[in-house]
C-alpha cells in the first residue's frame, strides 16, 4: 500500500523537516498555488518524491 504525501501531512501536521523543494516561481506562490511538494529533506534524508513517501 502506497501512502502519498498529502495523507503523511493530514496525519502529522507538526512535522519538521530540513527542506521542502517546490516546483514554483517563489515561496510565496508555492503557499498560493497549493500545490505538492517536489522533495521533502529530514535529516539530510530524502523522504518524499513528487508525492509519495521515500521512507
């Protein structure tokens, strides 16, 4: 069973990561579009890719 990112964030709303990458123009509009993230980086270790969990 796959579990995507979007089902990960519902299920840990603290969650701390290093790094969150988006495929937009800035931040700001990473926040408007809504849109997933590309990668997700915690500990120096992917742990999510174009939506689904890595780890």
């Amino acid at each position: 069973m796959t579990r995507t990112l979007d089902a990960w964030f519902d299920l840990a709303t603290d969650l701390d990561v290093d790094l969150v990458v988006h495929d937009s123009l800035s931040r700001q509009w990473a926040i408007v579009e809504g849109n997933q993230p590309r990668v997700v980086i915690k500990d120096g270790t992917v742990v999510a890719r174009d939506g689904e969990l890595v780890a």
